[in-house]
C-alpha cells in the first residue's frame, strides 16, 4: 500500500522472532487522545536490547506482534485534551519506561518499558501519554537525540547517579557500545579519568581521542583486570561499568578499587553462571544493579548535555527499510558508538 498523508508506517516483528521477521507495513495514522501526544518520529536508534528483543532472546515469551525499539526522538505533531507538558513542534524523545518519572526505580514500572512490555518507536507516528516525553537538547539533531533514552540515561543513571563519580576519579568503560561511549564522555565531563577495553586497537586509539586516557585490548590482553590495576599504580579503577555480563564480572571485580563501584547493567556475554563472590566482600565492593533510568534522570542528564554541548558518538545511519541490516550490523559487534535509523531524513 503505497503512503498517504492518512497512513503511516510501523515496523513489526510478526509470525515468529527472528530479524529476517521485521516487516514494515502502514496504518492509519493514529489520533492523540486526552492527555496524549502524537510524535512524528525523525529517528530511532537501536539497542543491544533491541537485538535480543528481535532474535527472541529478551523474552521468548513476548507476545507478538511487537513494534521494535525502545529510543527514538521526533516533532510533537498534535496534542489531544487536557495536554501541558508539550506543544506541537516541540522536539521531544520518548523515555524507556513510560511510568518512571522520579524517584527510585518500582516494580510495576517495567510493564511500560517501550520496545518490549508494550510496543516501541520504530513508526513514523507514534502516540505518547504526556508525561512519557522529554524535550531535547536544542543542540542536537534528532538523529543524535535518539541516542539517548536507553544508553546514555543507563550511563548517566551508573555514573552518576549511583557511583557519583568525582574529579579525578578513575573510570573503567568495558568495549566501545553505547552505553561503553556515553560513560566515558560523562566521566571526561565530571573530571575523572577513562580506561577503555575493546577488541579493536582500531577503537582504542578512537576511544582515546574521545578522552579515554588508556586502553586495553580484551583480546590480545585477556587480564585485561591485571593492566587495569597497573595502569592505577596497583589500586584499580574507582567505578567499572560493567556491560559484558557473567563472561566479564569476574575481571571486572578484579579491575575494581577496594571500596569501588561496580555499575552491573549489561548481558553481552551471558546472563548467569558461578561467580566467586569473594572479591566483593574482602574489596568492599558496592554492585549496583541499574534498569536504564527516570525521566528525572534524563532530564537532569540532558541539561548536562546541552551545558557542555556533548554530540553523542554516532556509527552508521541506516533508512528505516533497513532496519534488517542496522540489527545485523549490531550483530557484528563492527559498530562503534550508536546505530540510528532515520524515518524523515533529519
Ligand atoms: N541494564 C540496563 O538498563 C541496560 C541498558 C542498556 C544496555 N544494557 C546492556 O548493556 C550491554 C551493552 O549494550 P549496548 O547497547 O551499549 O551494546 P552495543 O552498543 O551493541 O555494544 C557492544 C560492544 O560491547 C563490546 N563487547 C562485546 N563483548 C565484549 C567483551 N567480552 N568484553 C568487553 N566488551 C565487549 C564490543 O565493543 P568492542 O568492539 O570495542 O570490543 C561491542 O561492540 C548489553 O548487554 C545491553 O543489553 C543494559
């Protein structure tokens, strides 16, 4: 069906999971309600989650069909009854959990995260509660700005927030993902000091120009945890983020400065297997488990932003028919940074 100015395209993962699953269709365009908004969505940005998601992988349970992606970043287009937050032309982003606004973290507020418990962004229109959407930095294109409502809140969320990094402070990022890259430029804004792990020199010296004072190839250095601790003069790193799940927690306990901050928030390499628990206790460790973050959190993190006039770091821009190759190119781990699929040509 070809698409008029009454119809909009959404992708969905339908029939079975799986990338070779994602189709893209056309509906009507949806109408906002009271209290609602409705976006035209610019662009969207992917996620490892979202990777996971697709593959069947997140929640084999997921029911289907599911529209994919939890970040994405638009125009409010028009507004339904009773809405303040947001007028139409606003330049807004989606927040993950549609719930979190504030405050810590509560158990029902996983059944809004977008993308997973209910449909996500990858649509060219997409309605909105008010109150699950931010305004963007003025600085940012909304390419850019799409980058930002699961990665950088989740490293906003590890760094600051809980760690509460300090100038001078040593920070430990683990690859150069998402979530790896916002960190280290959070850290560099805060006054502390990054040490970068990636399987790629290529990367390192990249991650290096971004800030990173040093880096240490996982591959060609497998105790990557041991090079840390001599690049720290033996004490290790004040606050690791720890991306790489059970095959790295344990090098990333080893990294760790006794009384440091261990932020566990990804599954790169596994989700469960036998840990040895001692380091934690005779190091002091404090682990901090994080779930991306409140709007309070992207809020706070997008003034920061706009402050120091911080770009997000972005790999590759892919057309939304290509939504296939941009969750194969995050397969191939190739990426450096975020991978964005443009839907208006912003
Ligand atoms: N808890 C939360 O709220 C939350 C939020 C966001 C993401 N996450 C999780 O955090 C992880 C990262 O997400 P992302 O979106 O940033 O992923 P991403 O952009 O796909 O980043 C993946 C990168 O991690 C690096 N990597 C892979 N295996 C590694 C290993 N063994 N050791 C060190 N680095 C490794 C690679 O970098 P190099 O090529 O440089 O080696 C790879 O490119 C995922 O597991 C994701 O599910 C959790």
């Amino acid at each position: 069906m070809a698409q008029t100015s009454e119809t909009s395209r959404v992708a969905l993962l339908d029939g079975a999971f799986g990338i070779e699953n994602l189709r893209i269709v056309h509906r009507p365009k949806p109408e906002p309600g009271p209290g609602q908004a409705l976006v035209r969505i610019h662009a969207a940005s992917l996620n490892f989650r979202d990777y996971l998601v697709a593959t069947g992988r997140y929640n084999p349970k997921m029911p289907l069909p599911r529209v994919p992606l939890s970040d994405g970043a638009g125009i409010v287009e028009a507004v339904g009854g009773g809405v303040t937050r947001v007028r139409p032309g606003d330049r807004v982003a989606g927040i993950f959990m549609q719930t979190w606004l504030d405050g810590p973290n509560r158990a029902e507020h996983g059944a809004s995260a977008l993308g997973g418990a209910i449909d996500g962004v990858l649509a060219d229109h997409v309605l909105f509660d008010e109150n699950g959407l931010v305004h963007v930095p003025g600085h940012l294109s909304l390419a850019e700005a799409a980058t930002l409502p699961c990665a950088a809140v989740t490293a906003w969320n590890a760094l600051v927030e809980q760690c509460r990094v300090r100038a001078g402070d040593v920070v430990l990022v683990l690859g150069t993902g998402g979530v790896s890259l916002f960190a280290l430029q959070f850290a560099r804004l805060h006054g502390a000091r990054v040490i970068a792990t990636s399987g790629s020199d290529e990367k390192l010296a990249r991650a290096i120009q971004l800030g990173a004072s040093s880096g240490v190839n996982y591959k060609s250095t497998p105790a990557w945890d041991k090079r840390v601790r001599e690049l720290t003069g033996g004490l290790g790193a004040d606050h690791v983020i720890e991306v790489g799940g059970t095959g790295t927690l344990p090098r990333s306990l080893g990294a760790a400065r006794t009384s440091g901050n261990v932020a566990i928030i990804g599954v790169l390499t596994g989700i469960s297997s036998e840990i040895n628990i001692a380091p934690i206790l005779h190091k002091h460790l404090t682990l901090h488990g994080i779930y991306v973050g409140s709007r309070a959190m992207f809020e706070d993190m997008n003034r920061a932003i706009a402050q120091h006039q911080l770009r997000p770091i972005v790999d590759r821009v892919f057309e939304m028919e290509e939504i296939q190759a941009a969750l194969r190119h995050m397969e191939s781990a190739a990426h450096f940074g975020k991978i964005v699929v443009t839907l208006q040509g912003d």
